[in-house]
C-alpha cells in the first residue's frame, strides 16, 4: 500500500510540475531563510564540550560595590571575573581535580627578527594555567603544553591556535619556533589543531572565537601584558601592574575548576564559603556573601553575556519564524489547489476501494517528498543567506576587530549533522502542517461528485 | 443478494427539500442483470451511487450479500467496494498516465493482494475482454471502446458479487455499443449480477429484468 501510495504521488508531482515546483519554492525558501537564524542561536547556545561540561565549574565570587550593579541584565549575579588575590587563593586548594586561571589581552604579534614579509597582527593572547587544555578539550596538533616547572617559571612560551600558526608561519610544525608578543620574544611549544569552540564557554561574549596565542599565568607575573578585560575597584594606580591588578580589589581573572564528583562539588562550596567569611571578617567584601559554581551547563543558561546574545538570536529567530509561517500559509493555498486538480483521480482510486485515510495520508507521502526536496533546495539557501549574513557582518566590523579575532577568515559557524537533519526536519514538518488542512478537505470530497462528470 | 428497503436520498435546497430517492425499493438475486431506466433528473444515478456505497443515504435499509451496510464506517465501505463491487461509468474513469493493465492491477493493489496473483488475475481479465496486446497503453492511445473494455476488465479482475454499470454505452458508437453489451451479457451468465443504468432502448432490452425510476421512485 505504501509503494502504491508513494507512485500515486510521484505521479502527481509530475503531472503538476509547476505547483510542485512553486511548493517546493516555498518550502526551500520559508526553511532555508528560518534555519540561518537557528545555527547563529545553536551556535550561541550549544554545548561545545558535551560530556565534559557538567565537570568544569566557573567560580564566582562577590567583590563588588554595595551599591553598584555590575551586570545590567542580572543585578544579583556577582561578576564572572575575580581578583587575582582570590583566584590564587583557589589555586591553592587541593579539592579540585584541575584549575583554570587566566585572562584575556590583545596585543600586537610580529615575527621573532622583524621579517617585513610577516605582517604584524594583533591577536587576543590568553594567559593561563596548563590545566585549561585539558579541562576545555583543546586539540593538541603539535607539540605539548609548557610543564609546570616551565609554567611557574615564567618562560616565554607558548601555543598557538591553527590560525596564528598558519598567519605567523604558513602553517605546519613550528614547535621551537619564535616570535613577539607586545616586543617579548616568545617560543612555540604547541600549537592547536582547528578548535571550533563556539560558544567561548569559559570567556563568553558575543562573537568570542578562541584566542590565537595562549601563554602561561606564571603566578600573574606577565605585566607586560595587561588584561582587556578588568575593572578596577578603589583608588589605585592602572600604571603600576602589581598595585593594580595583584594586590587589589580589581577584578579580571576568569576561574574555572574540575569537580568530577558531588563530593568534590560539596566540598569545594564549603571551601569558597569559607573564604569569603574568612576574607569578610578581614575586612573585605561590601556585599553579602553570593558565592556561586555554575557548571559548564548551567554556565551557558544563566551567563548574563550568553542571555544578551542568546536574546537577540532568540528575536531573529522569531522574525524568521514569522516569515516561514506566512510561506505555510502561501503553500497551503498551493496545495489546495494542488490536491483539488488531482481529486478526479483520486475519487476513481476511492470508488476503487481506496479509504479517506488512504488518500489522506497519499496526499501527506506527496507533500512529504516535495518537503525533503524543499529540504534538499533550503540546504543552498540556508548556506546562501548564512553567507551574506556573515559577509555584511563581518564587512561592517572594524577592521582592527577582524585583524584580531582572524573572524574574516574563520569565522567559526558551525552547521554540523544535527542542523543538517533539523533543516529536513523542519522542512518535512512545514510542508506536512501546510498539508494537513488541503488534505483534509480533499479527502472528504464525495467520490461520485467526479465519477458522473469525468 | 441485493436489497434495498425504504430508502430515501434527500437534498437541502435553500428552504426547500429535493427529494432523489424516496421509499426506494429493490431486490435483485444473484446472476441477476438489471437495466435501471428513466428520465434525466429521475434518480438513476444517485440510485447507482448509494448502491455503490459511494453516496450516502438519509434513510432505509441497504442489505447486500446478506450484511446491512445501511450505517457502515468508511473504512467497511471502502472494503466492500474494493471486494465485491465492480463499477463501469460512461465516461471510463481510468487514470489517463496509467497503461491499461496498470489500471486493472489499481483495485488489486488497494486489496493487498501479490504480485503473482495479480499478474494471473490481470492477465485473464484483459484477455477476456480482448486487449491482451494493448495491456501497455495508455488510455490516450486506446478507442473510447477499448477504454471501456479496459474498465470492464478492471470491474471484473477482483471476482465481485455485483456490477453497477452507469450509461456503460453512452459514449460509444452503436457497434461499439453492441460489443460492450455483448461482454456484459457473457460477465453475467458467468454469476456475476449486474445493475446497469442506461438510457439505451437497446441496451436495455439485453437485461433479464428492466426497472424504470420516475421522481426517485420506481414505477416498474
């Protein structure tokens, strides 16, 4: 039966090749521009170390002013950054299987002798901790990361990204190689194979790709290279680094750790409260106590960076899901029209012994093979309209944006296997909705009403 | 065999109510062969389509091969169509982008039945009706009589109790005609009762019973 009813609708495909041709326009065209703004929030809102992400905990602790709030969008949230004088407190705890500590800063990367055929660039430069390879499942291509002893003692070396790698040298294994950071000679130890990383979990913000250079914190000693990110509480002097940043209030270390078990978990709260009532009655902390450890999954559901970014894709898409419904409506005046050319036939075929659910769910088959081939052609418009998308995007960034992130040349949007199937999933549902009214009322025609006429 | 007590078929038009059918009568036993005759507008054909459970009826009782299928659902009525009702309409009614023998086989296909069982049945119902060598054509390439014969052989290939015949002559020649009576004649002495509508004299007269419906009654 199923075979009959699949030839019957080939059959009718071919016998209305315009309105098929029109439905399958409009399925590609309604799917293909709905599904751009699916893979920009997918790409905002997955998870991009499922397995691994329920394992990771970003610590949070609250330094803020009494009477300031720090984050717009969620005034309790304490902010998603910390003094280094607390993070090297958490680096001193044993609880955790593994500590990320680090920061973010741009600066200027040029060839280690000056070769003018190397085109200085500035890069974002990660400092870190050893442990945020592996916590954050960095692919190794060459090379290791620095060991500890290299870490602590801050030897300039360091891994660079897949991109870095092929702007600095061309590509390839440059492991011992060197180069400058902001004018200090630095040695690559490894370098990263392609790491589409997509949301930045561990530094979210709109946009954020990962860095082209990581270097190690060596207990924040690099004060040639000043965070981008920091936010000074008090009265202290931006000029001197270790006033500043090490012995303050100022807050711009990003601080992960490793709790693999509930114990570690429990253990590691009682360890941060006890901190902060420790560090409180030596005087610090205007706020009440609001620690916070957020697992990598709920990091991206609660991340006030995540909910801005989240909320406008969430607009997009809603705009597009405005545009696919007005294309489910234009297909099921189609379709109406469609079935009722074909409803002599179909009154032989129920005069024949075909039941109403039998034409129904023939007219269904029909409409779900225009829907896979409405899939198949929304596939080229998705990519076609995600592309202008990027490029309007990106050609509208200052260019000083572009040269740092390497967005111009990667720009990181993932549409892996679970986009490519909802994009034939969405396609097949919408033409099927759009069917389910035009297929009602067809098969409910009386048969004779064509059977003396024809 | 086949028998219809009372039953009435009743339209709504505007405030006034249209009467088809009314206190509609009909036996007819088995091997039977009935020529429903009667002006246009007299109920012939909503007979012929109640009668084929394609129609439904507003009251009455509709007994056929012994089972009342007065208040089937349409899953039943779809069921009997297929089994034991054979239908030939004057204007053919095959699907015009299907061979010949693909049109017989569609009423084999709704059945479930094998492929095997369907090439035999298929293969005897075209011989019988003489269009063997035309199995393959399209309806296009065939004669309005040989479009005819082909719906005969789809009305005959599932073995039905019954054939209801709507003007089977009406769009032929009278040679043609003559043919097409011929074979229903040969399809009834072989057990298979037949109602046919017609508005032919001479179609007619080839029946073993004639009826004729005046004002959705019959005036036998």
């Amino acid at each position: 039966m199923f075979m009959l009813a699949l030839e019957t609708a080939l059959r009718s495909i071919r016998k209305t090749p315009g309105v098929s041709l029109l439905v399958t326009a409009a399925i590609a065209l309604g799917v293909g521009i709905t599904m751009p703004m699916v893979v920009l929030y997918y790409n905002t809102a997955q998870n991009p170390i499922p397995g691994q992400s329920d394992n990771v905990y970003t610590v949070l602790i609250d330094n803020w002013f009494a009477d300031v709030t720090f984050w717009q969008v969620a005034p309790d949230m304490p902010p998603d950054i910390m003094a280094a004088r607390d993070a090297r407190a958490i680096m001193a705890s044993d609880i955790q299987t593994g500590t990320s500590v680090g920061y973010r800063v741009i600066q200027p990367i040029r060839s280690a002798d000056n070769d003018t055929r190397i085109k200085p660039f500035f890069s974002e430069v990660r400092i870190t901790t050893p442990d945020f390879f592996r916590m954050f499942r960095a692919p190794m291509l060459y090379g290791n990361i620095w060991d500890k002893e290299t870490g602590e003692s801050g030897a300039n070396v360091a891994i660079l990204s897949n991109v870095t790698n092929q702007r600095l040298f061309g590509g390839g294994d440059n492991v011992g190689k060197e180069f400058k950071v902001a004018d200090e000679i630095y040695q690559v130890v490894g370098i990263l194979d392609a790491w589409d990383f997509t949301p930045r979990l561990y530094s979210i913000s709109i946009n954020a790709r990962v860095e082209g250079v990581f270097v190690p914190l060596s207990d924040f000693k690099r004060s040639h290279l000043m965070p981008e990110r920091a936010t000074t509480i008090g009265t202290d002097t931006p000029e001197n680094f270790d006033q500043t940043y090490l012995n303050s209030e100022t807050i711009f270390a990003e601080v992960w750790v490793e709790l693999p078990t509930a114990e570690n978990v429990a253990a590691f709260r009682d360890y941060l409260d006890n901190y902060t009532l420790e560090q409180k009655s030596l005087g610090r902390y205007e706020r009440p106590v609001n620690n916070r450890l957020y697992s990598g999954t709920e990091w991206l559901e609660v991340a006030p960076a995540s909910q801005e970014s989240k909320s406008l894709y969430r607009a997009f898409i809603i705009v597009a899901v405005f545009f696919l419904v007005v294309c489910i409506f234009n297909l099921l005046s189609l379709l109406l029209a469609k079935f009722m050319s074909v409803t002599p036939e179909a009154s032989v075929t129920r005069a024949l012994g075909a039941t109403r659910t039998d034409i129904f769910l023939r007219y269904l088959l029909e409409v779900g093979v225009l829907g896979l081939l409405g899939g198949i052609l929304s596939l080229y418009v998705a990519r076609i309209a995600l592309r202008s998308m990027l490029w309007v995007y990106i050609s509208n960034l200052p260019p000083e944006f572009k040269e740092i992130t390497g967005i111009g040349e990667n720009p990181y949007i993932q549409f892996n296997t679970s986009l490519f199937l909802a994009t034939f999933a969405l396609a097949i549902a919408a033409s099927l909705i759009a069917a389910l009214i035009p297929a009602w009322r067809a098969c409910h025609v009386p048969p004779a009403e064509y059977l003396k006429v024809n | 065999m086949f028998r219809m007590e009372s039953v009435e078929r009743r339209f709504q038009v505007g405030e006034i109510m249209t009467y088809a059918l009314r206190d509609f009568s009909l036996s007819i036993g088995e091997g039977d062969f009935v020529a429903v005759e009667g002006p246009s507008g007299a109920g012939k054909t909503t007979f012929l389509n109640i009668a084929g459970l394609l129609d439904p009826m507003d009251g009455g009782k509709y007994y056929l091969a012994g089972e009342d299928v007065s208040e089937l659902s349409d899953r039943d009525r779809s069921l009997i169509r297929n089994q034991r009702i054979g239908f030939i309409f004057q204007g053919f009614n095959l699907i015009p982008d299907l061979s010949a023998e693909k049109n017989v086989e569609l009423p084999l296909r709704l059945r479930g039945m094998s492929a095997a069982e369907r090439k035999q049945r298929v293969g005897a119902a075209l011989e019988q009706v003489g269009l063997t060598s035309r199995a393959r054509h399209l309806p296009s390439k065939l004669s309005g009589g040989q479009q005819q014969r082909v719906a005969i052989a789809r009305a005959i290939a599932g073995s039905p109790n019954i054939i209801l015949a709507d003007e089977p002559t009406g769009n032929l020649d009278t040679h043609m005609a003559a043919q097409i009576m011929e074979m229903l004649v040969a399809i009834n002495e072989a057990g298979t009762s037949i109602i046919m509508v017609t508005h032919s004299p001479e179609s007619a007269q080839v029946a073993k019973r004639r009826i004729e419906v005046r004002d959705g009654r019959i005036v036998e």
